[in-house]
C-alpha cells in the first residue's frame, strides 16, 4: 500500500512542479494548487497508513485503541489544507490583479518590480 | 526609600536612556533651558557611581543584575572595579557637562531636541559598555554606541560630507563590532564563560588554546576599529563633521576609549603574551606618531586635537601592550589626564567657533581681550596636555617615561615614540592655548566682528575639566588612593599603588620630559613652517586609507549590482527552475552519493481493496486532466476531481477530520475559481517549445522520483511514535477530549494554531487589499 | 443560477447549514469535527446564499464585515490563551470549569474559546475572500484595457 502511495505521491509532485514551471501564471497557479496536495499527502503517507480507524479515543478508555489511525500528521496536515487553501486564493486574486493591471499573464512580460534596464544603484553619499 | 542598591544602580543605568525619550518633548516646551534639566540624569546617575568609590578602593568588586533568560544563562548584570567605576564616572561626570554645553552651543537650532536625544541615548550604552559583565550586553552596548555616533555625526545629515562620514564610522565601528562577536563567541566556545567577572580569573589555560591568537585577533579587530587605531584611523578625523559637543565627548573622552578600556579589561586574561607585547605597542606606536605629526598639518583646530586624540589613542594602546606594571599605571593615569584635558580643549574650540565664528587657527589672534575666562580654562587645559608640573598631565608623562626606560633596545624604541609624540602634543597644546589668543586682533573673512566672552552654559564644561587636571594634579594623593590605584589593580589584576606625587624628583624621567618641553618648545616657535612641512609631507605620500575606503566602498556596490543582475533577471520561470533542480539534486545526489537508495520495495502488503485502488486511480486521472487542461472548465473539474479524491483517501484511512475539511476546501476552491477562472485567459495548449517540454518534464520527473525515493526510504526505517504516544496518553486524561486530532489542533499545539489563524486573517486582509487598490491608487 | 427554486430553498439550506457548522465546531472535541471545518462548512453555505440573493444580501445578513468577524474571532483566540496567563499557568493552557445549568453539567474551557476564535476566523477570512471575488466587475469591465498586450490581441500565444 506504502508503495502505491509513494508513486502517487511522486506523480502529483511531478505534475504540479512541471505546471510551475510554465510562463504562464494560470498554470503555475494550477500547480501549486497540486502541489499543496501533494505535500499533505506527503506527510500523511510518513506517519504511517491505517484503515478506516480514526484518531477518536472510544467512551470508556483514556488511549486510542491500537489500530487507530496516527492523529499527528492529520492534526499537521488539516491545519495545512486550510493554509493552503487561504494562500491559494490569495494567489489567485494575485494573479487575476496582475492580469488586469499589466495586461499580461506571461510572467517574464512582468518586470514591474525587476525592470530590464535597472540602473545601479547611486553612488556616493 | 526601600530600593536596595542594585535597583539604584539599575537606574543610574536607564536614566540616560529616559532623558533620551523625554530630551525632544522638553527641549520643544522649554527650549535650551531644558538641556540643564536634562543633565539631572547623567548626574544623578554620576552621584549614584560616585558612593561606590569607598568600596572599590578597599579592593572591593560590587556585582549586581537580574537574571533575563536564565535558561540560556543571559543576565543583565553590571560588574564594577577600579576599571569600569572610573570609566562610568567619566562618562557620567562629562556628561553631565556635555548636556549643559550643548544646551547653549546648539540654542535655538530647530532639532537640539533630537540632538540631546541622541546624544543621551550614547551615554546610556557607553555606561553601559563600561558596567557589563556579561559578553552579549557588552557586544550589545558597544554596538549600541556605534549607531549613536553614526547618528550624531550624521546630525547635520544636509551636508554629503557629514553624511560620509557618519556612514564611515558606522561601517568601521560596526564591522570591527562584529568581529569583537566572533572573538567573544569564541571566547565563550574555549572558555565556557560569558562573563568579564569570572574570566578575569582564568590564568593560563586561555592563552595555552590553541585558538588564542584567532580570539587575540578578532578582539584587536574590535578594539582597534573602535579607537582608530592605525591602519583604521581615518574615520575619526572625517568623524570631526560632527557639532563640537560631539567630538568632545563621543570622540576624545568616552566612545573612542571603548576599545582601550576593552584591551584593559582583557588584559588579564589575554595580555601578557608575545603576540599582546609586539602587536599593540606596534600598532600603537605607529598611531601616536602617525596621529601627531599629522595634527601639525592643520589650521582647523578641531582637526588638530582630533589627531592628536588619535595620538593618545596610540599612546594608551602601546602602554596596555608594553607588558610592564608601570606602563599599565601610566596608561591609567594617562588616560584620566587626557579625558580632562581632550575635553575641555575640544569645548573650547568650540566655544571660539561659537564666538567667532571660525576656528582656523591662522585667522585668530588676540581673543584673551574678548573672552579671558575662555582663555584661562585653555591655559589650565594645555598644560596639562604639556605635561607641565603641578598638573594631572605631568604625573601621567612622567610615569610613562618610567614605565619606558629601562634601558634595553625595545624600551629605547618605544620610549623614542612616546617622545616624538609627546613633543609634538605639547607643540599643538601650545598652539591651540595661545595662538588664537595671545597677539594682536586683526579682522579676517568668516571671523565675527563682534566677539564676547562664552555665555555660562558653553564656559562651565571646559573649565570644570581645565580645573579638574590641575586639582588632580595637587590633591594626586587622593586620586590615586580612589581612582588611579584601584583601576591599576583591576588591569593587572593584583594589588598596585601608584605614588607619584606632582614634586618634580630627579631622575632619567624627569630630563625626558625637560627634553619634550624644549623639543615641544621650539616646534611650537616654527608652527607655520612645521605646517606646511607636514603638509607638503603628506601630500607626497599621497592617497591613504580614507580615499581607500571610497574606493572600496564603490567596488562593492558595483560587485553587488552585478552580482544582483547576475542572481536576479527578472524571469519568474528561471527562480523557479533553479529551485527545483536544487530540490531535485538534493533528493537524488545524497542518496546515490553515499549508497543509501532504498530497496526494492515489497509488493503491497495486505493487498490493496477495490475502493483504495479506484480512488488512487481517480486522482491520477485527475492529476492527468489537469496537465492536458485547455480551457477554464476542464482545469476547474479536473481540479476539483483530484482533490475529491485525496479527501476519499483520506476517508478511507481513518482520517475523516481531514476528509471533510478536504471536500469542504474543494468545494469553495471550485466556487473561487469559478467566480476569477471567468476573468482569466488560459491558453488552449501549453506554448512552450519542444526542447523545454523535454527539459521540464525531465526536471519535474526528477524531482518526483526524488519524494518516492525518500518516502519509500522513510519506510524502510521504523516509525518512532514517542510523539504520538504522549498525545495518546495524555489527550484524554489531561485535555478532556476524545478527538486527539482536535486536541492536539486546540490545546497541546495551540501555539502554534494561533499563527495559522493569523495567516488565515491576514491573506484574508491581503485579498481585500488586492482586490481595492488599483494602479494610481485610486480605489472604487 | 439564480433560478427560483435555489432562491426558494437557499435560505433553508443556508440556515441548516450554519447550524451544522455551529454543530460539528462544538462535538470537535471529541467527535470529529472542530473550528476548521465548521467554518469552512458556514462558509459554504454562506457561499450558497451568495449566489442565490448576491453580495450585498450576505453582507447584510452578516451585519458586521466578515474582517471584522475574523478579526473578532483572532482577538477571541489570543485571548483566551492569554488566560492562563493570570491563573499561573504557561500561555496557552487549557482551563476548565464546570458550571451547572438547568441541573446539567456543562464543561467550558478557554480551549473551546479558543476554537471558536479559530471558527471564527476560518468564516470571517474565506468569507471575504468570497465575497470580494463575486462583488467584482465581470469580465466586461475588463476589455477596456487593451495596448499591445491587451487581452483581445492574446490568441496567438
């Protein structure tokens, strides 16, 4: 199963990272959005993988039963989804703004910030 | 007043700092009569270091402070000897006379708030400079001053020369700071002390590492830089652009001596070395002479005494290193001396400037009609600077010249230095006594044609200095019994008395200094023909390390916009290339590098169900959709098909917090992307070329190959489940909660879930700012 | 979108949904569910009543900015870690009390403040992340800009 997962996981890696390096923002936004899920993935397949028992200590006992599910990575990870979902929209409002305002969603037409002429920097006192 | 001594002192400590704050609101609401109240504070904390004096000179040390972090054994704690109590009461004592003097020479100048702010802010770090125990407040404070100086010489920041030079020290002082860190890191790393009162008791064993010279090295690098030593001496004649009160207390009296006050306070557990006894009598050497003969080749007279403080710099830093008790002595009572007399002399070239109008030595004559009283405190001054008889100075030159001949060929060499030096100091002492005042008063372009005597606030400072080194110099018993002997002590760390009393004696000193008098004399007679001897000298040599650091300063910031060009075109596409074949090198190099691939990983154990295996298949379909996506809708749902996958994943492996949040998180992200995507162009096919096709897919292959590497390597080695197990045991019994996911979320990782929340509220505030603010700032 | 029959059973829909969400943040602690999810699920329905009745209908039935709402619930969260504070105890520890209401026993601690701080925060922030993307102009008010680069010539890329 581990291994399944591995693979999976090294496939949603390789796509999101060769959507991001595209030029064009609309993908490479495509491939973060991948990328976060990748990721979660990532550490939920390290704290080990455990049918269908959730983390939830059962009335009457004070531990998880032994087949429970690792509640570590889920507890890191949930955090993360909700993360990454707040900076995904961010990049996107991001993108859309830069799309509107420069006219352009090829990034290395974006130099607003970098411009190719960049004079040096002032001399002297 | 139920405060015990340690808060006295840790007051005296943050008073300066206070006045500091309230120096621009009072100087606003009372003007420059607010410098006298100000002045309260630096005396008061004075009063408070001044009952110390008893103590100490019984060979006592008064410790005192708070613990801060005592986990990473931080302590704000104070350590005062013969050293550092003398050195806090100079500070203190000048300054209090500082704060008036400046409140009269900057009246009615519209930022003398600001000034005085800074300047108090200074004089709460020198203090605490002098007072540390501990290394890290020391390296704190010590920067602390360089920033103050780099204010205050920049005060008149309209003016590019002002600007350089505060923008010169800072780099020298600073950069010399950072190396005083490193030594002092590594002095902490062999010695396993932090603390000045504790490693002032090492003997040996310092000395024997075989760090000890990379310490000696690096503390020099500190030391040096901070009391313009050659060859770092230049910033503090440019330092000179500075307003006069300044110079006078920044640097001649206190900021400058940081580093000599440092080297004595090492000098216990790093002196007494060969590298210590070549090294700083060398460098120190050089200084004096180097310092004095260039203090001939001005008429500015504030240049002049600037050099001549670099000189006496030099002359300090050669008796530290000398090696021998009397030369620590002298320095001791050299360094007293010059604080009083360098002082005043600087106040009252201020005074003349503020006055006159000018202070050009070859403008000036006959100024004792106008301001007599200014006139006496630089007679009393200057021959204390000569080191005439009666005077502080004298026991400080006769002491040197003791310390220095002993007859073999080093103490020759270097008792030579100190006299060329001496000689030439007297020269300018004289020079800057009587030149401007004795003789006839004549009219020059920039000189004031009506002159008067300095107005109280200016004449105090200078004189209670003046008549301080020659007080000193009659009543030398009691100094030495409080102050010269108990410093010596503390330096050498074994228990000295000084006895020289101000009665000339007979003996090879005492025709030393008849010969520096005469030598210093007959300079003094040709000063003109000297000055454009020295002047013509100079030039010959040509540029030195001042036009250097220009230099050096415009490689730099042309290497740096190169370097910025070179790491920085400008195309998005290349930082991220770069950062994945870094992440892809570093997941495949190591393990092939050094043999530690993973097996071939078993066959999957306990087989994989049906729903675990159509799940798994549907976000690879998804993953697949959304690389071929060509237009809006596709990329949405193929989008939205792989993460519903990962959330079922997640469902099916007892994970179903992250599962619900999962679909809820897909669910808006198809709702967001829906409302932008309708906005936004995508381009029907990805247009890259074939070749770059090829090259990122190769790098993004990589790259994944890398994380199925290292996960199923991570397999391959147990799980360690100490985290786990404590959030198991405790959830329930502690937390009182069932859902250990929720509770590790809430309780035992809250910390860490307030950041998120605020990451959450504060992309939340960024969108709402991208979305209003539009180019030309205009918002609908 | 705006058909009738979402216009009829949206607030319906809505209002259930607010309630589960109210529902899964309080049994987060020993259930699963908690903060996280129940404001990402009010947010959807929020999101629900958005496109049925449009923009200004949730900010009106918001009455107050959700920024503020989310600024309110990071302000809830702090707090109550900061609680502990003045009982002695590090930052962030959980405290409990047990009050009696009605002859029930109900348990209340800083640590279900503190969720309901990040509830708050989770609804506040997507919320106006939401709201400010519908309220936007369409696509329309885009093609004003044109030049070079503008988006009508951008076919051929």
């Amino acid at each position: 199963m581990e291994t399944l997962f591995a693979v999976l996981i090294g496939l949603f890696f390789a796509a999101a990272i060769y959507l991001m390096l595209s030029k064009y923002t609309v993908r490479i936004l495509l491939g973060v959005a991948l990328l976060g899920n990748a990721v979660n993935l990532l550490l939920f397949t390290t704290g080990g993988l455990t049918r269908e028992v959730p983390p939830i200590i059962p009335a009457g006992s004070d531990v998880l039963s032994t087949v429970a599910a690792n509640p570590l990575p889920q507890a890191l990870i949930l955090t993360a989804i909700v993360i990454s979902f707040s900076f995904f929209a961010f990049l996107l409002v991001l993108t859309y703004r830069a799309y509107q305002e420069l006219g352009t969603d090829n990034t290395d037409k974006m130099r607003l910030a970098e411009p190719t002429d960049e004079p040096l920097p002032p001399m002297g006192y | 007043m139920g405060m015990n001594a340690p808060a006295w002192t840790f007051a005296a400590l943050f008073l300066p700092f206070l006045a500091a704050a309230l120096a621009p609101v009072l100087v606003g609401r009372f003007g420059a009569r607010a410098a006298w109240f100000l002045a309260l504070a630096p005396f008061l904390s004075f009063l408070n270091f001044l009952r110390f004096f008893g103590e100490i000179s019984r060979g006592e040390v008064v410790t005192g402070g708070y613990m801060w972090a005592p986990s990473l054994n931080l302590s704000f704690s104070w350590f005062l000897d013969g050293l550092s109590l003398t050195f806090a009461a100079l500070v203190t004592g000048i300054g209090t006379l500082i704060v008036i003097y400046s409140g009269g020479y900057l009246k009615g100048h519209p930022h003398q708030g600001r000034f005085l702010a800074f300047m108090l802010l200074f004089m709460g770090a020198m203090l605490g400079l002098v007072v540390s125990d501990s290394f890290l407040m020391l390296f704190a404070y010590w920067e602390l001053t360089s920033i103050a100086s780099f204010l205050l010489i920049g005060f008149d920041h309209e003016r590019p020369a002002a600007r350089r030079a505060a923008l010169q020290a800072l780099l020298v002082t600073g950069g010399g700071g950072l190396c005083l860190l490193a030594g002092l890191v590594l002095l902490w790393d062999v010695t396993g002390i932090t603390q000045m009162s504790l490693l002032i008791h090492m003997e040996t064993s310092l000395r024997e590492s075989p760090f000890y010279l990379a310490i000696l090295l690096l503390v020099l690098g500190g030391c040096f830089t901070k009391s313009a030593q050659f060859p770092f001496h230049f910033w503090l004649p440019n330092a000179m652009e500075a307003p006069t009160p300044v110079s006078a207390y920044l640097h001649s009296a206190t900021m400058v001596k940081a580093g000599v006050y440092l080297l004595m306070r090492l000098q216990p557990a790093l002196g007494a070395t060969p590298a210590w006894e070549i090294l700083l009598p060398f460098f120190g050497g050089i200084t004096l002479v180097a310092g004095a003969l260039m203090a001939l080749r001005h008429t500015d007279m504030k240049m002049m005494l600037a050099y001549t403080t670099m000189a006496s710099l030099g002359l300090l830093v050669m008796l530290t290193g000398f090696g021998s008790p009397h030369a620590v002595e002298a320095a001791v009572l050299y360094l007293v001396a010059h604080a009083l007399f360098k002082g005043a002399l600087f106040m009252i070239v201020g005074a003349i400037d503020h006055e006159a109008g000018t202070r050009d030595i070859s403008k000036l004559a006959g100024l004792r009609k106008f301001m007599p009283w200014t006139f006496a405190a630089a007679v009393l001054a200057a021959l204390s600077m000569a080191g005439l008889p009666l005077f502080f100075g004298f026991l400080a030159k006769e002491e040197i010249y003791a310390a220095l001949a002993a007859g073999n060929p080093r103490a020759v060499f270097f008792t030579t230095l100190a006299l060329i030096g001496n000689a030439l100091m007297f020269a300018v002492a004289f020079g800057i006594a009587f030149k401007p005042f004795l003789g006839v008063f004549a009219h020059h372009e920039g000189v004031r044609h009506h002159i008067h005597e300095a107005p109280l606030s200016i004449f105090l400072g200078p004189a209670a200095l003046a008549l301080a080194g020659l007080v000193a110099g009659l009543a030398s018993g009691v100094v030495h019994t409080y102050v010269s002997s108990p410093m010596a002590s503390a330096i050498l760390h074994e228990t000295v008395t000084i006895d020289i009393s101000t009665l000339p004696h007979i003996g090879l000193p005492l025709f030393l200094s008849l010969v520096t008098i005469a030598f210093g004399l007959a300079i003094f007679w040709k000063l003109s023909r000297v000055r454009s001897l020295m002047a013509a000298l100079f030039e010959s040599l040509g540029p030195g390390p001042d036009r250097g650091f220009d230099t050096a300063l415009n490689a730099l910031l042309h290497f740096a916009a190169s370097v910025t060009r070179i790491v920085q075109p400008g195309r998005l596409e290349i930082y991220i290339t770069i950062t994945f074949v870094l992440v892809a090198a570093m997941l495949l190099v190591p393990p092939i590098v050094f043999g530690e691939l993973p097996g071939l990983p078993p066959l999957p154990a306990g087989g994989v169900l049906v729903q675990e295996g159509l799940f798994l298949g549907i976000a690879v379909i998804g993953i697949a959709a959304v690389l071929r996506a060509g237009d809006r809708l596709t990329a949405i749902v193929s989008l939205g098909i792989q993460g519903f996958a990962v959330a079922v994943i997640f469902l099916l492996f007892g994970a179903p917090d992250l599962s619900f949040t999962q679909f809820m998180v897909e669910t808006l992200s198809v709702v967001i992307l829906a409302l932008v995507m309708t906005r936004l162009r995508l381009s029907p096919s990805d247009s890259r070329p074939i070749g770059q096709r090829l090259f990122d897919g190769i790098l993004a292959i990589a790259c994944g190959l890398g994380f199925t590497l290292l996960l199923l390597k991570t397999f391959e080695t147990p799980f360690d489940n100490v985290l786990t197990d404590f959030f198991n045991a405790y959830s329930k019994v502690i937390a009182h909660g069932a859902n250990v996911v929720n509770v590790i979320i809430v309780d035992f990782r809250g910390t860490d879930t307030l950041g998120e929340i605020a990451v959450v509220t504060i992309t939340g505030l960024a969108v709402l700012a991208l979305i209003r603010v539009r180019a030309g700032g205009k918002t609908p | 979108m705006n058909t009738l029959i979402l216009r009829t059973v949206a607030p319906f829909v809505t209002a259930l949904t607010l309630l589960f969400s109210v529902f899964v943040l309080l049994r987060g602690h020993n259930e699963p569910g908690g903060g996280f999810i129940g404001g990402l699920i009010a947010v959807s329905g929020l999101a629900l009543y958005g496109i049925a009745f449009g923009v200004g209908a949730v900010r009106r039935a918001l009455h107050f900015h959700p920024m503020a709402i989310a600024g309110a619930g990071l302000f809830l969260s702090t707090l109550s870690g900061t609680i502990s504070l003045f009982a002695g105890v590090p930052f962030m520890t959980g405290l409990w009390i047990y009050p009696h209401l009605f002859g029930t026993e109900i348990p209340l601690s800083t640590v279900m403040s503190f969720d309901l701080g990040v509830y708050l925060v989770v609804l506040g922030a997507i919320t106006s992340i939401a709201l400010a993307l519908e309220q936007e102009p369409g696509p329309e008010a885009d093609e004003r800009q044109s030049g070079p680069d503008g988006p009508q010539k951008r076919g051929d890329v």
